[in-house]
C-alpha cells in the first residue's frame, strides 16, 4: 500500500479542503505535511461551515486520524482554540485521533511581530503575506535557532531556548523594526499554559505515518497552499516561506519516496490569488468582480477579497509537471454558469516569443501576456447535477478542453460548496 498526495496547482485557495474531506471518508490517517495558519480549508456539509486552519481536513470524519507534520510551523494557541472547538462541536472525541510531530516547529510571538513590521516597512512593495509569523519561524528553523514543539515539554531546554531567542530578537525588534521587547516570564507563561491540551497529542508522527502506510492504511497527504505558492517553484519572492509541491511531502511527513503512490492535484475552474504577486490572466473589471462574488472570493483565515481571473492553463501544466500528477480534481465549476465566451490562457507571449511554461525571474512574470483560448460558456445550473453526462455539452466540453491542456486527465468535478454536490469522473484513491 501507500499514500495519496493531494495539492494545489494554482495560488492557492482550489479547494482542497472539500476533496481532502471528501476522500476521507475512505481515509485511516490524513497527513498535512507543511506550512502553518496562513491556510484555511473551508468545508460545507449539511449547510454547515467549518474552516480549518491547522488541523487536516479529515477531522470531519469520526475516527480518521489527523497529524500534523514536523514539516509545518504550529502557533499553539491557533492550534489550541482550534482543538477546542472541534470538541464543543463532538469532534476528536478521542486523543489518538490527534497527532501533532514533536519535530514541527513553535511559532513564537516574535514571529508574528516580524512578520507584520516588515509588510509594513515593505510599504507598496509589501508581499501580501497573512502576518501570522509563518516566514519567520521557517527563517529560524533554517538558522537552526528555531524552538520545536517537543522543546515546549523539556522545561529547563524551553527555558534556555527562550532565553536566548529573546536576547536575539528583542535586539531586532528594537533596533530595526522599532516594535517593544518581548518580556520572558509572559512569553514563557503564555507557552507553559498550553502544555496540558497539547501533551496527550504530541508524538513522533514519523514512524506513526510509516507504520501506518506498511500496515496497509489508506493515508492521505494534505498539502496548505499551491504549487505557485511554493518557495522554490513558484512566483518568487510573492510565494510562502515552504515547498508545496508533492515531493515535500516526505520531509514534512517523514516517508521515503517509495511510500508515495499517487499525486492527486486541485485546479480551480478559473484562477484567483490572494495578495501581491503575478497574476497574468486576472480580471480587474466588473467580470473580475462576478466572480469574486458568485464564488464567494474571500480568503478563508484573513478575510481578504481574492483577486480573481481566466483559468491559466500555463500555471496548472506546470504544476502537473512538476508534481507528476495522476489526475485533477476541478473545483468551482458552478460559478462559471452565465459567462460566454469563456477564456482560458494557453501559453504566455514574453518579448514576442511563445511560452508554454512560467518564467523563472519577476522581471518575466511582468512582461507575460497571456494568449487566450474561447470556449462558448453555458446558461444552466450546475448545482443539482450529479453526473457527467448530466452535465451541459458546453460544459463537458470545458472540463475536457482543460484537462487536454494541462495534460492530466480530471476525475473529479465540484459544481457547489456542499460536500454532496459532487461528480466523479474515475476513481481519485
């Protein structure tokens, strides 16, 4: 046996929540193997919502076991308040439903305070980053001067860690961001008051998710953020502060390579993005605001309207490329209803020539005009369809358009927020 990948092949924001959840209900064990509370997946069953912003998707489903990876950077208290609330709703009724890797790293107050004085200092050069500290506490990390969550349980090592990363951060946070110093006894205090919720749920979720996966288990690996969000691989420097593409998946998770059989990517049926950063096919007029509207384009943890734009077929074929994807999941099929012509960006033209894949520099990404693609569009509510063939030919047409342009079959079709307002094409596991 072995694992399901599952990642965004845009900017984020595709859905993955919903097919994650969907998934898990044949699911043992669901896995997010990276970044923090900078994410949220929203899901919808039975007209209720629930956003998640740490714990993975499949906490919806009773006795499915969430871990959080030592890939990730966890803000306790985010991590805490979120525990609490999926409980009062009758969730993680059980500890062992709830694993968190004593390898992840803390996000610590300094993080956040970073994190927000810099956008603010960047002025109209600012990334458009959530300011939840994320950047920061994967700096640290890097700098090898990070505090893990397994630290937080050795007190006289807590003790020292924060000793010394206040003596170097307050300095910082004086000096270059002109933010007040952090006193050590109310960090210390705040950090020690999570120590009885988190303890029961803190392990090493390495040799649990390998155990796991050679057991025979249906393992799910959730990842936050998209493939163009990624550090390496994405628009730079308008990307998170971690990899997102699936090979991320064995540090973040701790498997081998060999344990990952199946990549299954998330493409929306048009293309937004939340913050600064390339956006070559976007709509700034009053068609950019409808679907900003009718898709209800907000993001999920901070609130904030989410650019919106033509489906951008040259983003997604790179992010099948690099993630070797077996097949796509298409979200939001629904809220394109209405629009005719539909437009979909084939290739970029940068200086004249053709490109059929992203540039690698800012400088590129601002020369880049996308070569559009008409599809005629449909007038027919897609909500109450169930099956492909139910679907208008205008429609079929489109999802089969995209799939041959992005050289990965579609297996499966969201035409709704509700988990049941789903069509699927093939078989995702």
């Amino acid at each position: 046996m072995s694992a399901t990948a599952i990642v965004g092949t845009q900017w984020g924001d595709e859905g993955k929540g919903k097919v994650v959840d969907l998934l898990a209900s044949r699911a043992d064990m669901v896995v997010r193997f990276h970044g923090g509370n900078n994410a949220g997946h929203t899901l919808v069953v039975n007209g209720e919502k629930t956003i998640l912003n740490l714990v993975p998707s499949g906490v919806l489903h009773p006795g499915t076991i969430c871990v959080l990876g030592a890939g990730m950077v966890i803000d306790p208290e985010v991590l805490c308040a979120e525990v609490r609330g999926l409980r009062a709703r009758g969730f993680l009724a059980e500890d062992r439903w709830l694993r968190v890797s004593e390898r992840a790293h803390l996000i610590m107050p300094w993080h956040r305070l970073i994190d927000r004085a810099r956008e603010r200092l960047r002025g109209a050069g600012a990334i458009g980053t959530t300011g939840r500290g994320i950047g920061p506490a994967y700096e640290d990390k890097m700098a090898r001067t990070g505090i893990r969550v397994g630290d937080l349980f050795d007190d006289d090592g807590f003790r020292r860690a924060l000793e010394r990363s206040l003596r170097e951060k307050n300095s910082h946070l004086e000096a270059l961001l002109g933010e007040p110093p952090l006193v050590f006894d109310e960090v210390y205090a705040e950090y020690a008051q999570y120590r009885p919720l988190l303890e029961p749920f803190v392990t090493d979720t390495n040799v649990e998710v390998r155990a796991a996966v050679q057991r025979g288990m249906r393992v799910l690996l959730e990842g936050a953020q998209a493939v163009m969000l990624d550090v390496d691989h994405g628009t730079y420097p308008y990307v998170t502060s971690s990899n997102a593409v699936p090979g991320a998946a064995c540090a973040g998770a701790g498997l081998p390579p060999r344990m990952i059989g199946r990549v299954i990517g998330i493409a929306k049926a048009y293309t937004t993005r939340v913050g600064g950063g390339p956006f070559p096919t976007e709509l700034s007029d009053a068609l950019g605001a409808r679907l900003r509207a009718d898709g209800d384009e907000y993001g999920s943890t901070t609130g904030r309207p989410r650019r919106c734009g033509w489906f951008d077929a040259v983003v997604v074929r790179h992010a099948v490329q690099l993630s070797g994807l077996d097949v796509l999941a298409l979200t939001k099929l629904d809220v394109l209803t209405g629009i005719d012509p539909l437009r979909v960006c084939v290739a970029y033209e940068i200086d004249g020539v053709r490109r059929e894949l992203p540039p690698a520099t800012e400088r590129g990404w601002a020369r880049a005009v996308p070569i559009y693609e008409e599809l005629p569009g449909w007038t027919t509510p897609l909500g109450d369809v169930r099956t492909f063939e139910e679907l208008p030919q205008a429609t079929r047409r489109y999802i089969e358009r995209l799939g041959q342009l992005v050289e990965a079959p579609v297996a499966l079709v969201s035409v709704g927020a509700s988990r049941e307002q789903t069509i699927r094409l093939g078989d995702l596991f």
